[in-house]
C-alpha cells in the first residue's frame, strides 16, 4: 500500500503553472504530465469536497473515467461516475436535467465536488451543471482533449446548446482548480488533434504572430506542452483584461460567428475544429474585403488550414442564403461584432475589428464561401 | 397624447427607497404605490434593452401583464408577454425550457430586458432565465403578491423544483431594480395576504421583536408600506451581512426546512404560507426542547399564527417517518444547519441557531408536529 503511494507521488514531476486572476475568482492552471491519478490530485480534491462526482462521456469513461472512479474508491473515498452520450448533439437541456436527476437521486448536496473530465463538450456541461446545482458546487476540470486544453477549460463559460442555436444558455462558472495533463493525449485520434489545432492556430492569428511562424514553419513534432502553455496565457490575459477592457473578450470569437452557424446547419455532425478553420479563412477574407487586411496574410491563413490538412468543406445542402438567415438570428445584439476582423496576422485592432461588415459584402462573401467549400473535398485534392 | 404622458407622471408620487449594497451589485429598492405604468418605470426599463420580455403567470397577466404589454407598446416599444401556468408545481426546469425557446423564436438576445411581474414563483423562474440566457441578460422585478415583495425579490436567489425537493437548481442572480408597486395588492386574494404575513411574522420573530409585537397587538388595519419597508430593511441587512459573516444568510431559513418538506410531500398543494408557519412552531418547538427558547415564546409564537387564522393543518397520509426520511435527504450537508433555532423572540444568536438537533429530539418533536397537526382543522375550531 504505502509502495502504491509513493509511487502515485512519484508520477507527478513538474508542472507550468499559471493562475487566471479575476476580481471575484483565482484560477489555478496545472500544465504536467501525470498530475492525475496522484496524492497532489486526490488531495486537493478532498479540500473541496467529501464525496466526488466525476461527469465524464461513454467514451473518456472507458480510457480514464472508471480508472479515475476506481483510484478515488481505492483512496476511500466516495465517488461515482456519471457518463453522458459524446457528442455536441448531446450537450442540451435534457442532457443537463438528467444529470441532475442522477445527482439528485444520490443525495448529492453542496457538500460534493464535482470533476469534469472530458473534452469541450464535458466540461461546458459539467459546469453549467455545477454552476446550477444547489446554486453552485465546486468544480475541478481535467480536460482530455487538446481543443479542451488550451480553450474550453479556461475563462467560465458554461453553456448547453438548443435548436436555435449554439451556447445559447448557460453562466459564467470557474473551477477552483484547471487540471492540464498530457497521459490523456496519448490516446486522442488524429481528428482530435486537428480540432485542437484549430483553437491553437487561432490564438496565433488573432495573438502571437511568433506562435503563428513556428506552427507555419513546422507542421509536426511540436513541444506540445510548450504549446499548451502559450495558448492558456493568451487566453488568461486576454479573460483578465476582459474585466477592464469592454468586451476585449469577443476576439477569441474569431472564426466562431460563422464556424457555429455551419455546425448548426449541419446538426452538429461537421466538428468544431473544421467548423471554425472554414470560419477563420471566411472571417480574414472579409477582413480582405473590408480592407482591413492584406491579401497576402489572407493566403497564408488559408495555406496555414491546408499545411494541418483540415477538410474544409460543408454540406452541398447548406446555401449562401441558409447562413446568411442564420447569422442574422443575431443581429440584433446591441453591438454588430458577428464577424472579429483583423488587420495582421498576430493582432486585432480593438477600434477595427468592431465595425460593422456590410450586407452586400457580408452576402458576396458568403456566395464565395459556398462555391468555394460547400462541395465534395476533391477542390483540396 | 402630452396629456397621458403628465397623467402617468402625475401617479407616480411618492416612494420609500433602499439599496441593497453588495460586493458586485447594487440593487435599489422603490417601495410606493403606482410605480410602475409611469414613465419613470418605462425610461429606467429603456436604459436597459431595447426589447422587453415580461415573463408572468396566467393570472397576473389577466390583472396586469397585458395592461403592462399595453403600456410598453402604446409607448412605441418591442415588447411581449411570456406566461406560464400559475403555482409552485409548475416551477420546473420544463417550464423554463418552455419560456426559454419562446425567447430564441423571438430572437430575443442579449440586449433584451426581462421584466419578472407576478408572485414568488414567476419571480425565481423569470430570474433563473435571466441568469442563463445568453449566460445572462438584464432583469427588473416587479413582485405582485405581498409575500413576493418581502421575500422573493430580494436576495438574488433563483430557482426551480425538482421531484427531489425545492428550489435545488438555481443560480444567484440580481435585478437591475426592484420596483415594490402597492397598487398590485389591491386585487390580492385573502390567503395571499396571510402568505405574505408568514414571511412578515417571521422577521418579527428573527430580527425585530418590536415589528412582532405591533403585529401581535393589532391583527388587522396594518400600514403595509411601512411593514413593507421594514421588511425589506431587515432582509437587506441579513443578505449585506452574509458578504462578510459566513452564512449569517441561513437565519432567513427559520421555519423553512420543515416548511419545504412539507410543501414537497404534499406536492406544492400546501400554500408556502401554511407550510412555513406550521415549520416556525415546529422550529421554537425544537428550540424549546433543545432548551434554547423559553416555553411562554414558544406559546406567543404558536397563538400569533392562530391569530392571523393560519389553518395549521396538513394531510392526514403524511407520517413522522415521511417527513424525517424527506429531511434525511438533505442530511449530508457540511454544516447540520437544517433547524435554524431561535433563543428569544426577535433574535437568533449565531452560535446557537448552527447547532445539531438530536435526533432522538428531532424524531419526537416530529410525532408531536404530526400528532397536533397532522388532521382535519377542527382542532383549531
């Protein structure tokens, strides 16, 4: 037993840190491998809470769910599982109620904790779960996914989709404590890394031009850790200075305004990542169109979406005019920043990117777009 | 048409005024009669949207959401009502869902203000929506029942029920304003009326022994604005307070554990009224077995809600053991605070109220609650 232990501690090297500071919350950030599964874990964990409720998908159960359930067993404590269907299609109302419902039925009060551990779709539900239950439980985040790592994890935001839309409802929720560990990439498919490329190629657009350069440059054995690290400053500093600039927030949309219009259009079932990366490439074309951005750094975003060989394509079903219907079920938001612009690769002009797009060009643009991909993928061949 | 603008003008006299000033929100409190249908009301609503939600229930919409609707749009304004069935057993996460796909069919956004009108009920449920749409949009309320403006509308706590028990998801949520409009209490049913005075009578009995005795003394003829007033002051105190003392909060409470389990095993027939006033004997009942409180205000106390004709009575199918297992469900809280106690009328002592009822005590008291109470009101003849 004590072997066990030592052991488990043992596994837990070293670690970046950072802490998201915000008026009302600190948020540790652990970046490590192997920081789960160890004593450090556990007991930290057990400050929070004396019984643990791990949310968790059908499929992150299999590979680490019940392994994590079964350690917290093991360390005597009490925990269970509860595992929702994978998928952005599942991450509703309903889904959240039954939950609830699991959570309700095993007497599980303000005294619990709860731990997310999944990707982007996990853990936006798991904290709108936490945010709401009781009037709100702690929360600790594991994510497993690398678009989860450097995004979903960071910043409060909960939400559930609906029929209408994308993250339509949900809260600002942090956890006490963001848990990066890279075991769990070990078993992420290729898609997945694609995905998380996506958010990571972002944060070089609209960020950090170096960062930008090296995943340019280099398409293959990056310093993932390295990686992570950069993207979750990005994103910290920009969430801190979120609390004194306006709404300096709205730049991390950058490629989300149309990027979840098509993930609606097609039901969910094209992925973020590819959703977005469509999404970035529109956003800087009509940054172009605007004149706000040069020709040339157009090009080598939309070459940069080609190098990590995203699909970029959507339904033949999906017309101009259906997205262009879709975006406009947001137009009447007090300020028009559907689309964040950009003048160069690596930084978004605060005064620029607010200004509103023109219908006409907003329309061509979209003409554009769907002869451009909304085919079969032979255009990339 | 200048006419109707000075007679609109022309209703709105006189107010008492608080602020409740917390940490992250300050939320002022107008309590006078014909507050509202004044343009007053309407240009405060216009700094905060550009589209009004009113979110009310089936019966208040009758009497005054649809003059309000009326109002708003002879006045130029995009506004609608959103009304929802009337009673506590409709407070659900389904019901929530409902008003919340009303509002995405609409392509309400984040610039739209939620004007909550109506009872404690449509008052959680309208603010719990605010809180999660668009991860939350303004919201003013504007309670209409007696009992809604001393209680439900201060203190940010929303919420919906579940099979499992009351109010266990919500969120902590404030308006932008709370407007206390007297005029809404002309209309207001007999047993409303003895509902709001469970909450009146229970400030008395935690926090003011002076507003106890007045409404010993005189049953009837009250200045509602004033007792209002009180009210209002006393819960703000408590709700400030709890910022700084550590769930100091909890005290507002009194009578409510047994009050909740009773309206949840009789499945929300029992007003909250009639729950919580048989809860507050049955916690000085405890506190004078506990030998906190003295048997002469625990009689004081009990003959007070005989006075104001509380039936004090509740079905005969629900047992000793029923209640005790419903209380048990929220046993495994980290601090045993179920039973607030008092020690003498008109103050609790904060080290005293926190401490564990003895179950042997508790499961007595229960037989004596059940014994006394428990059967058709010819007891109270």
């Amino acid at each position: 037993m004590k072997n066990y232990i030592i052991d488990l501690n043992f596994y837990n090297i070293m670690s970046k840190d950072l802490t998201l500071n915000l008026k009302e919350n600190n948020v540790p950030i652990s970046i490590g491998e192997n920081l789960v599964f160890s004593l450090d874990f556990l007991n930290f964990c057990k400050t929070l809470g004396n019984r643990f409720v791990i949310i968790t998908d059908q499929n992150v159960e299999k590979l680490y769910g019940e392994k994590l359930n079964l350690f917290f067993q093991n360390q005597h404590m009490d925990s269970f599982i509860i595992s929702i269907p994978a998928g952005d299609s599942f991450k509703t109302r309903e889904t959240k109620a039954l939950i609830e419902d699991q959570m309700l039925q095993k007497k599980i009060n303000k005294s619990a904790l709860i731990i997310a551990l999944g990707g982007g779709m996990v853990l936006d539900m798991a904290a709108f779960v936490a945010s709401t239950y009781y009037r709100g439980i702690p929360l600790v985040m594991v994510p497993t996914s690398l678009l989860a790592m450097v995004d979903a994890s960071i910043g409060g935001k909960t939400a559930v989709n609906t029929k209408e839309g994308k993250n339509l409802i949900g809260s600002y929720y942090h956890p006490k404590k963001i848990f990066i560990d890279l075991q769990f990439l070990k078993t992420l498919p290729k898609e997945e890394y694609r995905n998380g490329f996506s958010e990571i190629i972002k944060y070089g657009i609209i960020y950090d031009k170096d960062l930008f350069s090296s995943l340019y440059e280099k398409t293959q054995g990056h310093d993932l850790e390295e990686i992570i690290y950069k993207c979750c400053l990005i994103k910290k500093t920009i969430v801190e200075r979120d609390e004194k600039e306006n709404n300096i927030r709205a730049i991390l949309n950058f490629g989300h305004t149309l990027g979840h219009s098509l993930e609606n259009l097609e039901s969910y079932k094209i992925s973020h990542g590819e959703a977005i990366s469509l999404g970035m490439i529109f956003a800087s074309f009509l940054s172009v169109k605007m004149k706000i951005l040069k020709r040339e750094d157009f090009f080598k975003i939309f070459s940069m979406f080609k190098k990590y060989h995203f699909p970029l394509v959507f339904s033949q079903n999906i017309s101009a005019k259906d997205i262009f219907d879709k975006l406009l079920s947001d137009k009447k938001a007090k300020l028009n920043r559907n689309f964040v612009l950009i003048e160069k690769i690596g930084s978004i002009k605060e005064d620029i990117y607010l200004q509103e797009v023109d219908e006409k060009i907003l329309k061509k643009a979209l003409f554009w777009l769907c002869n451009r991909f909304s085919s079969k993928a032979e255009l990339w061949k």
